[in-house]
C-alpha cells in the first residue's frame, strides 16, 4: 500500500510505500476509493490536537471497498462500498456508551489522530464503524458526509427547529448543512471572513437568505447559529445577532479561546454548547436526509501524492467547499 504519512508535528506528510495492513477480530480492510480532507486534519498535523498517534496516516472521511474481512465479520460484506468516519472505536461498556452517548465514549479510538487513516491506498476499520454506502454513488462526492457532513448534522440537531439558522465559517460542513437547511425550508445566513467574497458568493449560488462578514449584521436576529470556524471571538459575535431563548452550537473539535463577555449577551436564556464526534444513529439518520435533499458536495480532487497541497489550500482559506484525496 501507499500512504502519506506524518513523522513529526507541524512537518510535512511524506509518501511511503508500506505493507497492506491485516484486518482483525471484527475489523475490516477496505481499498481506499476517495478521503477527503477535514479541518481536523489540519489540527492533528499542526498541532492543536495533543498526542497523536505518531508516526499517522491522517485522514478520517474515508470512502471505499471491503476488501478483506477478520474473525467474526459476514464475508459477504466483500466488496461492498463502505464510509469511515472519525470515531472508528468504543469500549462498548463505559457509561456513555451504556446510555447512548458512545460519542463521549471514555477509550475511544479517532480514525486518523489514534489510529491510521484513509490518506493512504489500504485503512483497516471497525465493521461496526463502518457504514454502507450508496453503491451507485461518486466516492469523492460522498467523502465529505463522512465528517462534513455528519458533523453538521449533529450540530444542526443541537441547534433546535429554528426558522432561521446561522452559519459561521462557509466551508465543508456548511455548504453541506445550508442544503439541508434550505429542504427543512429554513432559512440561512451565512458568515465568512471578512473580506471572503468568494465564500460569500458561494453561499448565496446556495441559496442562503443573506451572506455577509462576520461582525456583521444580519437582517433578522437568528433563532440558532452554528460555528464551524475555529475561532472563539466569534462566539459572542453570534450571541448578539441570536433571539432571546436561541442558541450557539460550536461543532468544530478545536476553537481558539472565547474571550471575556458581558453576561448581557448571555442573558435571556441564550445558550452555547458544543458537538462532540458522532454516533453511528447520526449516521443512519443523515444518510438517507441527504439523499432525499439531494445534496451536492462541492469538491476539489487531489492526487494523493499531493495531499500537503491540499492541507495548505484548506488552510489559506482557498478552497471552496471540500479537497478530496484520490488514490
């Protein structure tokens, strides 16, 4: 197999040429079709994200084909076309586990952070974390869902049934969410950097009721807003534009820090929470969503050999929508 690896923090990932991995007891190895790549990548190899596995094969939007089964799985699940998502692995017997909250699982393993991804030829996976996939379907297209996507809809679910929803940060996981949003027959706002026309123009060619800067004001106060941006000044940006009882959902695994506010902004029953990983019901639930939305997923493909290319696209802000890796 092949694989850009990571040997070092904030280094560069360098293309190897590996054995095939060797499923285990209740794994499986599927040939990697497409991966896409996702801002929590960029924290694993920038650093952000303390303790990875190292040396790592990042990369956890993985879609592809079974190609060899372990001990205890059906073989007929050969051949089939499967999506790996981030959390690749619960205990099973913690508390959060036993209650339906394996997402806080408390010895999870994180595909691509604590152990090996899809930036690579070959991944080996949990069957249980392993979702059926669409056998019809464009793999670089699916490939954003598998965290994008089912990241947004986590954060989507925690944002209530609002009317009218914000969206900070219009990349990946929002481009997706507004199509969700808009078959809901909400309403969408987007928020990008200031100065980012072409995420502002982005968004309106999807639709969205208003496009604008962060700091900026929308025409109407929101009834929720999500923050896919990493950046932590924005949450008080997005208290003050959000209705009286609304709330603000954080639903990126790394944000820079919230600064000091006034509680005013609080005030009036508003709320911040925060989306951590997902579940396997999330999956089952978004899936067949975003098939009857008919979403489309914005992509740009790179050949896996030039997936540094594709981490600093992502991280100069010049990507719109997603970058997905090819084998």
């Amino acid at each position: 197999m092949r694989a850009m690896v990571l040997h070092k923090i904030g280094q560069p990932l360098v293309l190897l040429e590996r054995q095939d991995p060797l499923p285990g007891a209740g794994q499986i190895l599927v040939r990697v079709e497409a991966c896409a790549v996702c801002r929590t990548d960029l924290h694993v190899v920038d650093g952000d994200l303390p303790s990875p596995k190292l040396p790592l094969v990042p990369g956890h939007e993985i879609v592809g084909r079974v190609e060899a089964v372990g001990e205890g799985v059906f073989r007929d699940r050969l051949g089939r076309r499967v999506g790996i998502p981030w959390l690749g692995h619960t205990c099973g017997h913690c508390s959060y586990c036993t209650n339906g909250q394996e997402n806080l699982c408390d010895e999870p393993l994180f595909t691509g952070y604590t152990r090996d991804g899809g930036v690579a030829t070959h991944v080996v996976a949990d069957q249980e974390y392993a979702f059926e996939l669409a056998e019809d379907g464009d793999p670089v297209s699916l490939a954003p869902l598998l965290c994008a996507g089912l990241i947004g809809w986590r954060s989507l679910k925690k944002a209530g049934e609002g009317r009218r929803i914000g969206l900070y940060g219009f990349g990946a996981a929002a481009h997706i969410i507004a199509q969700i949003c808009r078959w809901q027959g909400r309403e969408v706002f987007a928020f990008s950097k200031p100065g980012d026309v072409q995420a502002q123009d982005f968004a309106r060619s999807l639709g969205v009721s208003w496009a604008g800067a962060s700091g900026d004001r929308p025409p109407e106060l929101l009834d929720a807003a999500i923050l896919f941006a990493p950046v932590g000044e924005l949450v008080p940006e997005a208290l003050e534009v959000v209705r009286k009882g609304g709330g603000i959902v954080c639903g990126g695994i790394h944000m820079s820090d919230i600064p000091s506010m006034p509680y005013s902004l609080l005030w009036e029953e508003r709320s911040i929470c925060s989306v951590a990983n997902l579940t396997r019901k999330d999956a089952e639930e978004f899936f067949p969503i975003a098939q009857a939305a008919g979403v489309r997923t914005h992509t740009v493909r790179y050949p896996l050999a030039e997936a540094n290319a594709a981490l600093d696209d992502l991280r100069s802000g010049r990507l719109s929508g997603a970058a997905v890796l090819v084998p």
